[in-house]
C-alpha cells in the first residue's frame, strides 16, 4: 500500500512542474492547469488510505472539511468577477497558510521528548511562523482590495512596534524549537497569536497600489510554509510542489516589483505618495476637449491605431464595448493593437484577463517591450482609463515620485485621445503632462457611454 | 523516515530551482493566471492537513486540524477554478477554436 501512495506522491509532484511549465504559453496554459488538477485529485486520493490517518471520526471530519471548504471555495470561485481576481487569488492564498500553521499547531501538540527532534521542531515552528503571516497577511490583503478596508493604517513608532513583535515571536519560536518536545502550552498559544498579529501589522500600513506584489510574496511564503511542512510531515509531494511555488512566487514577485519601479524593500517598509514628493515642474499647454463622434471618425480613417487600456476601463465594463469598437475598425481596414502597461490591470497580466473575458485575441495585445517603439508610426494612440502609465514625466522629471518608471510611450503618436471620466490627477496623485501635450485631446465622459458612443460614430459611416 | 537529513536539503535545492526555471520564461500577459495557478499548488497543503487531522487524538487536535481541512480545501479548489477560469478565455484571433464556455 505504501508503494501506491509514494508512487501516486511522485506522479502529483511530477504533474504540477509539468502543470506549472505548461501555463508557461498561453496554446499549453489551459492542459497545463488541468495536468496539476489530476495531479492534486490522485494525491487526496491515495491519502484516505494513507497509514497514519485513523479513526472513524477523523476520517467523518476530514470528508466533512473537504465538502464544506471546497463547496464554498467552488461556489465563490465561479461567481467572482473577474476584476475581483486579486482579493479571491490573496484569499485562497491565505487560506492555505492558515492550513499550513493549522499542521505546525497539530505537530507542536503532540510533539514528546522521544517523538521528535530540535531540527524537526525547528522546521515545524519556522514553517507555522510563515503560515500564519502569510495567513493574516492575505486576509489584510483581501480585505483592502475588496474594499472593506479603505485607508492604510499608521501610527507613530510603527516600525518599531512591528520589528519587537518579530523579534518577540522568534524568541518564542526558538524556545519551541529547543524545549526538546517539552512545550508549555501558554508559550505555543502566544507564539501562534503574535505570528497573526504580526502579518496583520505588517500589511497594514501598505496601500492598495503595492498590494499585488504582496500578494505574490505572501503566495510565495505560503509555498515556502507548505513545504517546510513536508519536511516535517516526511511527504516529498508536499516538499516539492510547496518549495517549487516558493521559489517560483519569489521570481514572480520581483517581477512584478520591478514592471511597477517600487523595490520590495521599500513597498514594505515605507509609505507612497505620503509627501508631495518633490518640486512640480510648471505645466505648459492646455488641455483641449474632443467628442465621442470627433475622435470616432479619426479612428475610423487612420492606418494604425493603439488602444492603451487601464483599470479604470476595466470598472466601468468598457471593455466589451472596445472590442466591438476595435472590429469595426478592423473591417475597415485599421490595423489595431492594445498596449498593456505591466501594471495596468491590479496585477501584472490582470487586463490581459479582462481583455481576454471581452473576447480580444491575445496576439493583437502587446506588451510594453513589444510595442513601445511602434508609438510612432501610430496615428492614433486612445488612452482608456490609464493615466500614470502614459504620464511621460516618468521619462522627464527626476523629482517626480513615478520618474524611473517605465512607461508607454503614447505621446509619441501622432494624435493622442485621453479618455477619461473627469479632470484630476490619477491613482498616485501626480499630474499628468501628457493632458497637456499639443497633440493630445481630451474625450471626457464615463468609459462605457464613450465607447458606446465610439461604436455608433463609425457604424453611422456605413 | 523517506527524506534523511541532508537529502531534504538536496531536494529543496533541486526544487527551488525548478521552480526558479518554469517561472523565467512566462510572459508577462501569464502572470496573474500563472500566480492563481501557483497558489492552487501549493493547495496540496490539503494532503498535509488530512494527514494531520488523520493522526489527532485530542479534541483540540481535531479541531485545529478540521479547520485545516477547510481552510486547505478552500485553497486547492478555489485556486483550481479561478485559474481555469482565467485560462479558458485566452483565445487566439488565427483560428476560433471552440468555445467551451461553463461559466
């Protein structure tokens, strides 16, 4: 029996690297995810008959416990928006951090003098620390995202309040680790409540704008925790799949880092936007306005045209509207392709999703790398609700907080249209010069009802 | 014991570097989905929590590892269907494949 099950272990362990290479390009992405759903099934299989599970009421909550959090989690899954994706990926996220702690507390339990070593014991308390901040963490992460939890939180001497409580939390974590399975239960409970405390404080004061890449760290965290607890636990499945999520997530996480210009150090432990940040160059130009039917018609008769999309376009449902604008064009002989900012969606890939959900085909999105340079021969270059990642004083100006980052060059087109629901200063709070440039008009109006109104514009052409 | 002292040291190299390498080449417009699809992953945390709940022997016990249970459960098939949800959309414009649309 025991053959069975570490064969099934090493297929699964096999199946999620081969799942994870596979979403590696979007024609394998879809096989590849369903590769590492077998992979998962035949494990949670294998493990009903897996030695050290006993007991009829164990076995009555194990099959309780999967129903119940996969019921919710099924139900919850397929009924979320997908511009809600983020929060529900921090939430699974911390759900499986909390599972993770939920084993270290189990293991410490039970753990006697003759039962267990200072090494596993370290291992198990190293990996409960990590679960369970990435456990709070991710539902602080969750929580703000969904919006239930509107403005960061600070107070004086914070950092200082959150490096004591670290420190305090390690100290009882290495007296865990070498009470040589002697552990006092009031040690164990203060340990477990201050590692939550601490991953709530910790993400606390970061703002919304970091939040994907705290969620990529706390995903990464996660996997490092579920992999320490395969250690513990003597099951290589666990090892593998959770050390190869850690690494990967790391990975991930500077990347996303990096396509935003914000150092992990500083997302963690500093504020944004908190001061002005810097002189304000004086602003040259005005802004000048342009309608629906206007910016239609010039669409319709030029050559090439790059749509740039934001979050914003996203909110207000306009993407459906855009591809059927986009096809128009297409008909008419207008070569048309999206540019996506790393960071247009909430997430790194996040608009390439909700472009995906409208129906645009992925090869006429670009990224930032792949279309920069083609700005120019563009006739027309439609910003929808974008704004700080066209805002070409990231280029320009030194003293501004965005200068550094990079950018889409849509000034560099020959006609710029901005739409936008009204004037003021986007998500970081600097003014955008791009509003001001010559060649840049100025389509206000509610991203929806404007590409409605795109739409008809060129219909009405015949 | 399968995994003997260094050995596990061994394995953890070898695996963060796996993971290192698939991760290196995935282009940008993959990479919510791709993290969605990390995070089901790691959902194999369940097979842990089962096998902890397994072995409890003290109501307690049972009650942190039944949460466990949940909490990981939620994890592996939440991040199933999301991810597969996201992936299911990306099309390609050169051949419309089909739409098996199961929203």
């Amino acid at each position: 029996m025991s053959l069975i099950i570490n064969l099934a272990y090493f297929a699964a362990a096999v199946l999620f690297i081969v799942g994870l290479k596979q979403m590696s390009s979007p024609t394998t992405a879809r096989p590849g995810i369903m590769w590492a759903g077998v992979g998962m099934v035949l494990a949670t299989l294998v493990t009903f008959v897996h030695p050290e599970v006993s007991g009829g009421v164990n076995y009555t909550l194990i099959v309780l416990g999967i129903v119940i959090g996969g019921g919710l989690a099924w139900w919850s899954g397929k009924k979320v928006a997908m511009t809600d994706m983020p929060q529900m990926i921090a939430l699974y996220n911390g759900m499986g951090g909390g599972a993770a702690a939920g084993i270290g507390a189990i293991y410490l339990l039970q753990a006697t003098p003759e039962t267990v070593s200072n090494t596993g014991l370290a291992i198990a308390t190293t990996g409960s620390l990590i679960g369970s901040v990435a456990f709070s963490g991710s539902l602080v992460a969750y929580a703000k995202l969904q919006g239930l939890m509107k403005k960061t939180f600070h107070f004086p001497g914070q950092q200082v309040v959150n490096i004591a409580i670290f420190a305090i939390t390690v100290i009882l974590g290495f007296m865990l680790a070498t009470g040589g399975g002697e552990i006092g239960s009031a040690t164990l409970l203060l340990f477990f409540i201050l590692s939550l405390a601490f991953g709530i404080l910790m993400t606390l004061p970061i703002g919304g704008a970091d939040m994907p890449v705290v969620i990529s760290l706390y995903n990464a965290l996660t996997g490092l925790a579920v992999g320490l607890k395969g250690i513990v636990l003597d099951n290589p499945a666990l090892m593998i799949a959770g050390i190869v999520v850690g690494a990967a997530g790391t990975l991930l996480t500077q990347l996303m880092a990096k396509a935003m210009n914000r150092p992990i150090k500083n997302i963690l432990f500093s504020q944004f936007g908190g001061s002005s940040g810097g002189a304000e160059e004086a602003i040259e130009g005005t802004m000048k306005e342009i309608q629906a039917n206007d910016a239609g018609i010039m669409m319709a008769f030029a050559e090439k045209v790059i749509i740039v999309p934001g979050y914003g376009m996203a909110v207000a449902q306009a993407q459906h509207k855009i591809w059927e604008f986009t096809q128009l064009l297409q008909k008419r002989g207008v070569d048309v392709k999206f540019a996506i900012h790393p960071v247009a969606g909430r997430m790194p890939g996040h608009m390439n999703v909700l472009l995906a959900e409208a129906g645009v085909p992925y090869d006429i999105i670009f990224d930032l790398d792949e279309i920069n340079e083609e700005f120019k021969t563009a006739d027309v270059a439609m910003v929808i609700g974008a704004n700080d990642v066209v805002n070409p004083v990231a280029r320009t100006n030194p003293d501004s907080p965005i200068y550094g980052m990079p950018i889409l060059n849509a000034d560099q087109a020959h006609n710029v249209i901005c739409v936008k629901r009204g004037k003021g200063s986007g998500f970081s709070g600097i003014e955008n010069h791009l509003f001001y440039a010559d060649n840049n008009q100025m389509l206000y109006g509610d991203g929806q009802k404007v590409a409605a109104e795109l739409v008809a514009s060129v219909k009405a052409l015949g | 014991m399968i995994i003997e002292g260094f050995i596990a040291l061994y394995i953890f190299m070898l695996a963060a570097f796996t993971g290192y390498e698939i991760i290196s080449k995935v282009p940008v417009i993959l990479h919510t989905p791709l993290m969605s699809g990390s995070n089901f992953v790691h959902g194999i945390v369940l097979v842990g929590t089962m096998v902890a709940l397994g072995h409890a022997t003290t109501p307690l016990e049972q009650a942190i590892g039944f949460v466990a249970v949940i909490l990981a459960a939620g994890n592996a098939v939440g991040g199933y269907v999301v991810t597969e949800r996201m992936l299911e959309m990306f099309k390609t414009s050169k051949k419309d494949d089909k739409k098996g649309d199961n929203a």
